[in-house]
C-alpha cells in the first residue's frame, strides 16, 4: 500500500530512477517513514513506477517467503520490520553513533528479506549479504536484492566481504539451525571481522521449543534427550540428514543458552538479551571484547 502523502516522495524517486544512482533514488525514498520504506519492497514491481521497479528488488514470491521462513506477506513483514528497527535502536543506544551509512553483515540472507530494510540505514555499497546454500544467492541475485550479494561456506573461516569492517552484523534465524561445529566457526570467524565498538545481533531459540507438538508427533525424535543435553551443555541439536558439509549435518533445529555463548566465546560478551516480535526466539546483542 502506497499511502497518498507518499506520492511526492514515490513520484522524485520515480523520476530520478531513470536518470540517476541507486543511491540517489534511496536517498529519496528515506524521506518515508522507516515502516513505509520497508512495506513498499511488498508492492514491488508496482505498475505506477516502472523505472523504481526496474533499479529495486522485486518481492520474493510467496512460495519462497513461506519455504523460508513459514510466512509471508505484510504478517512476516511486521517480525521482519520489528527486528530491523530493534537494529537501529540497539546500535545506536549502545555504540552511540548513528547506524546511517554504517557497514552492515547479513549473515544468512536467505532471500533477502532482512537486506531490503537495511537499505534504509545504508548504501548497497556498504550491504554485505552472505548465505551458504546457492539456492538462496540464486533468489537474491535474480530479485535484484541490493547489497554485495556472496556465497559463503557452512564451516567458514572467512568471509567474502573485501577488506570490510563491520559495524553492525546481524543473524536473523540462522543460529537457530546451525549445528555446534558450523556455530562455533560462524561466531569465531565474525568477531575477526568486527569493529571494536560495533554489535553482532543474534536470535536463538529457547529450550521449550522440544515440547512443540511437532517434536512429539515424530516418533524418531528423542524429546528427553535433546533436553537433557540442552541442561548439561546449554546446546541441543536435532540435524537434517539432508543438508550436510564435510560429511556432516550442519542444519536442522538449534537451541542455545545465552551461558553457553559466555563460556564459550570470550572474544563475545553479551551486552543485551531481548524478546521481539517473534516470540519463539530471544535475541542476543553481542559485542567484541
């Protein structure tokens, strides 16, 4: 929905998508509202603005939307947006200097439905998006999700992001499926690449999540055992056998204890623990030390 206030801004940026930059016509479209801004990537192509159509990403279809993350439309929006807006206000009360124009890490992009809000708060220049399954590049690419848009490893060592630092990075529902091996190399891996004072901002997911019906409909899931392991260790995870790396499973369904990342990472401390819209995950604000 494009409300009618809207129109002047919609109709510069509309102009200037023929002419101009990419960064010209996001800074128009930062004019909106930051709800607005990111509720637009909905509606698009919009027949109304072809040329804004053309120079931003497309939404990704429902199938996708759905296949990722188990909605789709304005009701997924509404977690989406919540998360990015707890972003700003995270890095901005905590580093205390505005996130505008700061070098943001999606880790785990999937189709891109974090990186278009974060266009918002910087330049696609600026945007590193990465994801380990080629699938998920390959929708991003094909959508034209703005940002540095790059395949990553399961296990990396790396990241593909040039001599980038990053001031906020973020991972949104991807901790919530790695295996220990691929979460302990991700966590280790990132914090090389951090800023001193920038924030790595994480979602996990509790140890209720075994009592969910699901777990006890399928008769191969030991409930019992992933929580007893979740009580000595603080980590529990049940893999898919179909999704593996080096000759293991690296994705299934993750639960971490905040304790686990304190004992095991002191290159990270904990500097906030929160609950957002999606109230099956917690979110963990982390930064280097």
């Amino acid at each position: 929905m494009i409300f009618k206030a809207d129109l002047p801004v919609f109709r510069a940026a509309e102009a200037v998508a023929s002419v101009g930059s990419i960064e010209e016509v996001l800074a128009l479209l930062r004019r909106l509202t930051p709800m607005d801004f990111g509720r637009m990537f909905l509606d698009l192509p919009h027949p109304d603005f072809p040329d804004l159509s053309r120079v931003l990403p497309r939404m990704a279809s429902e199938k996708v939307q759905r296949g990722w993350t188990g909605d789709a439309g304005y009701s997924m929006y509404r977690k989406t947006y919540d998360f990015a807006l707890r972003l700003e206000l995270y890095f901005e009360s905590i580093c205390r200097r505005p996130l505008a124009g700061g070098t943001i890490l999606d880790f785990g992009c999937g189709w891109g439905r974090m990186a278009r809000l974060m266009t918002y708060f910087t330049d696609p220049r600026n945007l590193y998006c990465l994801d380990p399954l080629q699938e998920s590049i390959n929708i991003c690419v094909d959508d034209g999700v703005l940002g540095n848009i790059r395949l990553s490893d399961y296990h990396p060592d790396t990241l593909p992001i040039d001599n980038a630092r990053i001031d906020l990075g973020y991972a949104y529902s991807v901790f919530t499926h790695t295996s220990e091996r691929a979460t302990r190399t991700a966590l280790n891996t990132i914090r090389r690449y951090m800023k001193p004072d920038g924030l790595f901002v994480i979602t996990v997911r509790p140890v209720e999540i075994w009592n969910l019906p699901e777990f006890g409909e399928n008769k191969q899931v030991d409930r019992a055992a992933l929580i007893e392991q979740f009580a000595q260790t603080g980590f529990a995870f049940l893999p898919n056998p179909h999704i593996r790396s080096d000759d293991e499973s690296v994705y299934g369904v993750t639960t971490i204890s905040p304790d686990w990342i304190s004992r095991n990472f002191p290159n990270w401390r904990i500097v906030k623990r929160d609950r957002g819209e999606d109230h099956s995950q917690y979110i963990l604000v982390l930064q280097p030390c």
